[in-house]
C-alpha cells in the first residue's frame, strides 16, 4: 500500500485548551530523501530509551544501530509540531496487507501532551486495515500508552495477549482493525 503526503492530508490540527490560543500545528511527515537524516537523528534518542534492556553498543562512529531500516517492506513519519521535529513512527507492512508499529517515539519534551496519542490516531486514519503493536517486557508504561490510544480511537474492538516473538522475546501485543472511512 502506498502512502503519500495526501493520503494523511495536509495538517493534523491539535486541539486548544484555551480558545483564544492558538493552537500548535501538528503535521506527519511520510520520511523520504529530504527528511530521512530528520528520522534517524530521532531515531538515535528511540535507540537510547531502550539500551539498558538491548545492551546495544554504538559503532565506531557512537551511533546506535537501528532495528527497522526503512525502505521495502517499512515506511516512516515524522511527527512536526510547530515545525520541531517531535517523533517518529515506523510502520512494517506484513504479508496480507496488514501493518504492524515497529517502532514509535515521542521527544520526552513532547510527552504527556497528547501528541503521541494524536500521531497513531492520524497515521491509522491514513492507513486503514488489520494492525498490531508488540511492546517488549519491562515495557509496561508503553503497553499503558497503547491500550489508552486504542481505547480512545472511535470505537475499535482490540484483542492484547502475550506473545513469543522471534526477535524480541515474550512481549504484550494488541491486535485491532482501523474501519476504511466511509466514502463521502
Ligand atoms: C510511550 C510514548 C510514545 C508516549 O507518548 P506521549 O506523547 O507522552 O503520550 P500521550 O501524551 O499521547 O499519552 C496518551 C495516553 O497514554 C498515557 N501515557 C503516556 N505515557 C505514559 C506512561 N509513561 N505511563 C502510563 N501511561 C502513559 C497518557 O497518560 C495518556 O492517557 P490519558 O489520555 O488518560 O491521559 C513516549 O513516552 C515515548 O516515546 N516513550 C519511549 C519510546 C516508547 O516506549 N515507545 C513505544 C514503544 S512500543
């Protein structure tokens, strides 16, 4: 499935709290030539949050390698608040048609403001079908995350189990299906 700029529109608005502020833009960016040193310079703090657990060493260069390259089967978004760059989503498209979050990040100076709950949102809009989500163990404050973001999308019926995955070991996992918005 391709995914293009217009396919996620042009801007997400976020929501004020006080109505005569206005609000800060929010965008998704789908990553390309132009953005992708944007997506792997944010891709390195991801990297960060999760060494204790990993225990990756950087290169030679001190740079993390990355689990999920893009290109192929992986598409990125950047999220862009008020012109920052504030996150980033991976998204692995899997044989059937369906699509799994590989990995998904907000700048801690960005967190607990709804931005990472208004990204997922845009992104499924723009990519409706089966998906599913895994969170690695230890990870429990993200599994919290995932289940209010689902929970908080028009109504959706989610499964969550534990799951062995081949990479990353037991994990949590949440499957769902993003409705195809009815053609107007
Ligand atoms: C997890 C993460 C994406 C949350 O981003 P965020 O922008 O702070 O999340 P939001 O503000 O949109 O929160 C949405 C909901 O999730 C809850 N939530 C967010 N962070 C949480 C946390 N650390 N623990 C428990 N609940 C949390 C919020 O309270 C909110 O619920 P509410 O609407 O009832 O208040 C961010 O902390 C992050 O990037 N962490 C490191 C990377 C990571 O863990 N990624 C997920 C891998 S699967």
């Amino acid at each position: 499935m391709e995914v293009t700029p217009t396919d996620l529109g042009p801007k997400e608005e976020a929501e004020g709290l006080m109505s005569e502020t206005k609000p800060p833009t929010m965008e998704v960016i789908p990553v390309g030539a132009a953005n992708r040193d944007v997506y792997n310079n944010l891709a390195q703090g991801y990297e960060a949050e999760f060494l204790a657990t990993t225990g990756k060493e950087p290169d030679a260069q001190g740079v993390f390698e990355l689990d999920t390259k893009m290109g192929n089967d992986v598409r990125g978004f950047v999220l862009s608040v008020a012109g920052v760059p504030a996150g980033l989503i991976a998204v692995r498209l899997k044989d059937g048609g369906s699509f799994e979050v590989a990995e998904f990040y907000v700048v801690p100076s960005f967190r607990k403001q709804a931005w990472g709950q208004k990204f997922a949102h845009a992104v499924w809009r723009a990519m409706p079908g089966k998906w599913e989500i895994k969170q690695i163990a230890g990870a429990e404050y993200a599994a919290e995350f995932w289940r209010k973001t689902i929970g908080a999308f028009p109504p959706m019926e989610f499964q969550e189990d534990r799951y062995d995955d081949s990479y990353w070991g037991m994990v949590t996992r949440q499957r769902f299906v993003i409705a195809t918005p009815p053609s107007t």
